[in-house]
C-alpha cells in the first residue's frame, strides 16, 4: 500500500529532479519517483547506478543538446516501418525525387551531429567501473547503438563535403531501417531515456545536498533532517525507539513541514532515490501511508472525517496482516468533536502500540493525551516543535525536541489582537 498524495511528488517534488532536455525522460524520472520498489535489493541497484552517475559528475558538467534536435531525431526513427524497402527502389526514389533527397539528407545530418556530440562528448568517456556491472552493460549497449552509425566518418563527410551522395543516404537509411526491424532502434529509446532519467536525478541529489539512506531491519534515525523546498531551513534530528510517536506544537510552528520532511525521507528511500538529511538509517517498509492534508470529497461524498476514518482502516489492515508499516497521520482525528477525537484517538494510540514493527507518528493538538498510561510507561514516545515567546508575541524556532508542548498559542494571538476587548 502506498498513499502519498500529500507529498505532491509531480507538482513539489519532480521540479527537484527534473533537468532533461526532453519529455520522455521527465516521464521516466517521474515514473521512478511515483514507483516505490518492492524489495530492498531493488533499492541498493538505484542507489549504485545513482552513485555511478555521480561519480561521473566531471564529465556531464556541461552536458547540454538540442532538444528540438532530439525531437526530431526521433520522430524521423519514427517515420520508419519494420521491415521497409531499401535498395534499388530506394535509389531511384532518391535520384527522381529532389524533395525526397532534401529531407532525408536534412533529418540523417542532424541525426549524425547529434549522436556524435553525445557520444563523443559524453557517453564514450564514462567510467563504467563505477557502476553495477548489470547497468554497465546498458551504457555499453548505448554506445555500440552509437557506433554502429560510424559517426566520426559521417561527421566528416557532412560537414567537408558540399555534396552529399546519394549512396551515403541509402546506407544511413539502412542502417536505420534494419535497427527498427530488430527491435535495436525502440530498445535504445528506452535506455536512452532512462540513462537521461538517472542522469537528472543525480544531479539534482547533489544540487539540494541529498543523501542515500542505509536500510536496517530495527533502527529508524535520521540527522539533519530538512524540507528540500525551504530556502535555509531548520535541520532536526529524529529516532524512533519506540513505534509510535505523538507530536505536538502550536499551530504556525511547523509540524506539517517536519511530518512532511520525515515522510520524503522515507518515501524518496523506498525509491532508491537520496533523501533531504544528513544521514538517514531506517527499515524496509512494505506500507507507506502520508496523511497530511485530508480534506472533504465532494466526489466520494466522504467528509473529513470520514477520510481519516479510510485512511487509518488502510494501514490498520495491513498492519494486522504482519506488513512493516510506516504511517503520518497530521493532527488525527479532527475531523470530529474533541470529545469524540480524544476518544478514540486514545484507542487508536493504544491499538498501534501492538505493531512493533511498524512505525506511526502522530501530530495532535489533543493535551489531554498527555496523561495517557503508554505516555507515562514509556511505550509512546513524544516530542514537539519548540517555540519561544517574547514580548507576548511568537518566535517560532522550528527546533524538534523531546517532551511535550503545552503552549496555548490561540488564546494568546486572540488576546494580543484586541480580541477580547472588541467582544466587550
């Protein structure tokens, strides 16, 4: 199970990572994030075909191509057929017709050109040693699509010679042509686009200070935690030695933000992509579950409540069947009066404690909580986002600590405005 909706992975999050130079690749990088893998072997591949990148950052530092030149390579790829004719038919087509001469030699100029800059400039001078030797054979399965075109003679003659002979068409033709028949031409597209994916997405790890996660089947720590989307933000730290975790704060103080940052770092690991800390150590999770943002569906008919309702059944389900879970839930439960709220917020708090293995974190602004039994027993941790008060007025320091916050921030904003005065 995964629901991450609140994360906004296409609309916050793909902009962090999304530097190609064309639509196809920006699809892949989006098909990864949006595409949690299922095994932590899967994960640790990403991570070194990730790192493989990195380590061959020098070499794509000015990395740049036409995209509109990429268009129309592989459009005109696409106005070849499996199995076309080529030959002698060819050969009187393009000696009768000047049009078709004039199109064809246009379209395989910009095709020479281009491949040739990327694989001279870029895919022939990458150190391969860098990366899983599965993934290495995919670079090298690129290259060789490269070479069989003869790109260094072709260049040459393109740009030296003023006419282009006709026999120099039909070879490049064919050459195309058998490629889209064995199925060569297609399987690259999709290497190509899936290197570019991989290419972006490391570069933008090392432009926001990304870091790849360690997987350990007990421990859930992270350092440094941040937001990627905050310019100079708060870094906190976070362990979790107990399966759930209450946090608490007074609005404005940025428990969304910190829930929403915990909840990328474990996301983004499950995708073998870095994630916004310093270090990060936490298990493999069969069930992801964010729930920041529920709002009322007027297509469902389901009211906020009813949501919360939903969500929390999702996790509840996969937890009883033995899943390692992790779950957000933001200021659970209200939805409802608070009698109810702190009701069942206290059988919910209490029946998570029995799924040891999963992880639950919590922001409420329930006080009365506080004096629950797992509370004082130690078998729920707390913690909240501190905030300072001067001259009567709010410092927020966005600072995670232990404990628990009972700072009343409303009552004091409603006074400080003249509230109380102006309703007499």
């Amino acid at each position: 199970m995964t629901n991450t909706n609140d994360l906004h992975i296409e609309e916050e999050i793909l902009p962090l990572f999304d530097f190609t130079y064309n639509v196809n690749s920006g699809r892949e990088i989006l098909d990864i994030l949006k595409k949690p893998l299922d095994s932590e072997s899967a994960i640790l591949f990403r991570q070194d075909v990730l790192k493989g990148f990195i380590a061959n950052r020098e070499i794509f530092k000015e990395y740049s191509y036409s995209r509109f030149n990429l268009s129309d390579v592989y459009g005109f790829f696409e106005t070849f057929s499996a199995g076309s004719f080529f030959g002698l038919h060819m050969r009187r087509k393009l000696m009768f017709s000047e049009k078709e001469r004039h199109y064809k030699r246009g379209k395989l100029i910009i095709l020479i050109l281009l491949f040739n800059k990327i694989y001279s400039t870029y895919s022939s001078k990458i150190d391969t040693s860098f990366f899983p030797g599965e993934y290495a054979d995919e670079i090298r399965r690129i290259n060789d699509f490269f070479i069989d075109f003869n790109l260094e003679h072709y260049e040459s003659v393109f740009r030296t010679k003023k006419k282009i002979r006709i026999s120099h068409i039909v070879e490049l033709t064919k050459i195309i042509t058998e490629k889209v028949t064995n199925g060569q031409a297609a399987a690259f597209w999709k290497r190509w686009y899936l290197f570019e994916a991989y290419l972006s997405i490391s570069e933008g790890i090392l432009r926001h200070g990304l870091t790849f996660p360690v997987f350990d089947k007990k421990k859930f720590s992270i350092e440094g935690l941040f937001h990627p989307l905050i310019k100079n933000p708060v870094r906190n730290d976070l362990v979790a030695d107990r399966n759930v975790i209450l946090l608490t704060g007074p609005n404005m103080s940025g428990k969304s933000t910190l829930l929403k940052a915990v909840s990328l770092c474990v996301y983004l690991g499950h995708t073998g992509v870095a994630v916004p800390a310093v270090r990060t150590t936490i298990p493999f999770y069969s069930s992801i579950s964010v729930a920041i943002n529920l709002t009322d569906s007027i297509v469902s008919g389901y009211s906020h409540f009813m949501s919360e309702i939903i969500t929390l059944k999702k996790v509840l389900s996969n937890a009883v069947k033995n899943e390692k879970c992790f779950a957000v839930f933001d200021e659970l439960f209200r939805g409802t009066n608070i009698e109810d709220a702190l009701e069942i917020s206290t059988r919910t708090i209490k029946g998570l404690t029995r799924f040891a293995d999963s992880l639950f974190i919590i922001s409420t602004h329930l006080h009365q909580l506080k004096d629950m039994e797992e509370i004082s027993n130690g078998k729920v941790a707390t913690c909240f986002i501190d905030c300072d008060l001067k001259n009567n007025l709010p410092v927020f320091t966005y600072k995670l600590k232990p404990g628990w916050s009972d700072l009343k921030l409303g009552r004091i904003l409603f006074e400080k405005e003249g509230l109380n005065d102006l309703l007499g």
